[in-house]
C-alpha cells in the first residue's frame, strides 16, 4: 500500500472525523467491498456504532460481511464473526440494505398530514408500481434513508456504498429532482380536471384521446395517487433541502474508488471533477488491485532483460537445481517476457495515478488480492492495507 505523502488525512483520521461518507465509483472496482472493509475496520480500531449501508441493486455486501441476509432493517454483525478474525472489535458494526418499498411506506407514513391520507396513498392501485419504477424513487429514497439514519443519532460513522458513478449522479440529484417533478407543469396539466372537475377546451382534446387509451379509471387513479402526493409538497422540499445540506455538511465526505484500468480511471477522473464543481468534500481516492510498485524498478527491468537475452548462459548457472537443462531456457524467457509486459502496464498505472492524484483528498494504492475477500478477516486485511 502506498499513500501520496503531504498533509492529506489518512483514512483512518477521516473515519474519526466525519459521521458519513460516501464511496462511490465505477461498477467491478471493489468499490462495495471498501466500503465495508472501512467500516469493518473503523468497528475495530474506533470504537462507537459503524454502519454500512448500500444501495447498490446488485447486493454484494452480504457476502462480503458473511452474513445470510439483511435488509431496511440495521443488522449486527455478531462479534463471533471478528474472533474468528483473530481481533476484539472495539465498537460495533452494523449492515443495511436498501429496502425501496419498505422505505417508501416509512416515508409515507412520516410525511403524510394525516392518517386518512396516509391510508389512502397506501391503498391506491398505482402505489406499488409507482414507487418501484417512479422517476428517481430510488435513488430519492435512498438519500431519504442515509438523512433518517444520520439524524436518528444512534451511528457514529455511517459508510454508504452508492450505485455505480454515473447513477450516483442521479443519487446526488435525487431530492431536487423529485421536488422539480412534484410542481411540473406536465403534472399539474395531468391533475388539474380531476382536481376541479373541469376540463378547458384546449386540454379537452388530451383527455379525450387519454381516455381513450388508457380508461378513465387509470388516469382517475394516477390523478388521484399525485393529488395525494402533492399534500406532501412542503415535506419533500423541505426534507431535500436538509438532504442536500447533509451532502455539503463538513462531516461528510466522498471517498471515490477506483482501479487503475482506462475505463474505471475515466469514470473517476469524471467524478471527482464533478464532486470539484459542487465543492463537495473529496476525503481519498483508493485505487484498488494496483501492480506492485517493484516492477517499476530499473534493476529488475534489466535482470528481466538478461533473462531474456541471455537465457542460455543464465540456465547454465542454474544447471545445479536439478531443472530439465532442455527446458529451462524457455522458462526464463517467458518469465523474463512476463515481467517486462507486466512492467510496462504498471508505468501506465503510475502515470494514470500520477494524473488522478491532482485531485484533492489522500490517494491510496491497495495491492491486488489473490484471494477472494468474502468474510470478516478479508475485509480487515483490506481495510488496514486502505486505513494508513
């Protein structure tokens, strides 16, 4: 592991110092499995309640805590999963998972003005289509979910596994979005007759045709779910707004993650210019399953060469070991061959670090893991390799 030298925080100082972040990046870059070896981690060295949360649909995080399954819910990650690790946690560490539907009915039920309100949205035929597939209701939720858990005061660090980049564009947009939605004019235009019982003569035609394709008992019910909706107005506004002020809060923070391949790295490179445009706290990018530092050497590039051009006369010196004297040529070419192709993709490496590195926050260098990560101790060995 490596860390870019200067006044950066390390992980570790920014674990104890914000009460959320943020990790984000592109999909397959280990982006799920750092955010919970960081709050893995911060369990064991901090101290306090660490919370996990993803919000990724593809739901990795189970597997990656060792858990059978968790959800809306917080659950405990039992103790007996960090002894057989090897270590005493210090504090405790908890895992949730979006639950879409679950959290819309909860912010139903908070936002409503009254019950019989509540009631009715509930029980409209829309709502469960509605709040599975409505423009932005998950990423919306979500940040509702992240703002509920932080302002109920029971985390000391909440750590947010967030969908890939370019929906965690979407993720950041959310709260304004859905309040944009809620006072369009393509929304009024769609309530208005069923709010008044009158229907102009220039929107007549519309209706009319509406009507006609998709039954005046659909549209009643689509009127009738955003009419109900729309007594909620002031809450989303109003709830988008302390959203919003969580994101830009000092105690939260963005930790982008990446690998060093081109795609991944322009995925990045994109974020992190974006999270610079909105002045949005950039705490460490960690750059994952990165080359060996080693194969930038220029002793080892020149034994490398000589393995190659020199095999013969190097296998004689090896003739002692006992290898097929017929063979052991060829093998020290392929290796010396290997470890040249391998060099030069760690100089692309190093020169794409280099580049990212101008961004402000720590950078950490974490070093391929040949073995799979999927329970506690693989998350610790990880989280110490990001912590310093």
């Amino acid at each position: 592991m490596s860390r870019r030298p200067g006044t950066s925080p390390t992980v570790e100082q920014l674990a104890a110092a914000k009460d959320v972040i943020l990790s984000t990046g592109s999909g397959g870059v280990g982006k799920t499995t750092t955010a919970a070896a960081v709050a893995a981690q911060a369990a064991v060295q901090l101290g306090g309640k660490v919370l996990v949360l993803t919000v990724d649909p593809a739901r990795r995080l189970a597997n990656a805590l060792g858990l059978q399954r968790f959800g809306n819910t917080a659950t405990r990650v039992p103790s007996a999963a960090f002894r057989e690790a090897g270590v005493e946690p210090r504090g405790e560490l908890w895992a949730a998972m979006l639950d879409t539907k679950q959290s819309w009915d909860d912010l139903i039920a908070r936002h409503a003005p009254d019950p019989q309100t509540r009631d009715d949205i509930l029980a409209n035929p829309l709502y469960q289509n509605i709040t599975g597939k409505f423009v932005q209701s998950h990423d919306y939720v979500a940040m509702e979910r992240l703002y509920e858990l932080h302002t109920s005061g029971r985390y000391d660090l909440i750590v947010v596994d967030t969908p890939p980049t370019r929906n965690a564009v979407d993720f950041l947009d959310a709260p304004d979005r859905m309040a944009d939605f809620f006072s369009s004019r393509l929304l009024r235009w769609l309530i208005a007759p069923y709010r008044s019982r009158v229907v102009g003569l220039a929107s007549k035609p519309f209706y009319t045709v509406a009507d006609r394709i998709l039954g005046t008992q659909f549209l009643q019910d689509v009127a009738e779910f955003f009419i109900l909706f729309q007594s909620m107005y002031d809450g989303f506004v109003e709830r988008a707004r302390s959203v919003q002020r969580l994101i830009e809060s000092p105690s939260t923070s963005f930790m982008v993650v990446s690998t060093l391949e081109a795609a991944p790295a322009r995925e990045a490179e994109y974020f992190l210019r974006l999270l610079e445009e909105r002045r949005l706290n950039i705490g460490a990018l960690v750059l994952n399953k990165a080359l060996p530092e080693y194969l930038l050497s220029r002793d080892a590039a020149a034994a490398a060469r000589r393995l190659v051009g020199d095999a013969d006369d190097v296998a004689e010196h090896l003739a002692g070991l006992g290898a097929d004297p017929a063979v052991l040529p060829g093998v020290l070419r392929e290796v010396g061959g290997a470890f040249t192709n391998y060099r030069l993709i760690a100089s692309r490496e190093a020169e794409q670090r280099a580049e990212l590195s101008d961004h402000p926050g720590t950078v950490v260098t974490v070093p391929y893991f040949t073995d799979d990560i999927c329970d506690v101790a693989g998350l610790l060995r990880l989280g110490d390799a990001i912590w310093r």
